[in-house]
C-alpha cells in the first residue's frame, strides 16, 4: 500500500467545518452486497437498514485536527 493510493479529489465545499446540529442529518453510505449497489442516504434512515442480528459497531473517535 502507498500513500498515493489514498488520492482523491475533495472539494473544499464538501469538508464539514463543524458537526451539523441535527446529528442524525448527516450523510450515510449504504452498501447493499446482495445487489453491488451503494447508496446514499442519511443517519436518520438506519432502521431501515438494519436487521435483528446485524451488530452496530460504534466510533466515538474526535478528528484530528491535520493534514497530510
């Protein structure tokens, strides 16, 4: 693995500055394996995505404040 693997283009408008106020308005990635499709939605919708024996693993990580 090389750092250049990790280029992408990242307009400066699409970097959040600040948590939104409503959390559960952020964006989420939704993948679906069954069909290779992914697909956008938000926090908000995760019910509908999660089923009785799915494990949510969570993150509380804070963002570092630096780039490389």
């Amino acid at each position: 693995m090389h750092l250049s693997d990790f280029d992408y283009d990242l307009p400066e408008e699409l970097i959040a500055q600040q948590p939104l106020e409503r959390r559960d308005a952020s964006r989420m990635l939704v993948l679906n394996r069954a069909e290779q499709t992914w697909q956008d939605s938000k926090f908000e919708r995760l019910s509908d995505y999660v089923r009785a024996a799915d494990v949510i693993v969570i993150n509380n990580t804070r963002v570092f404040p630096a780039r490389l």
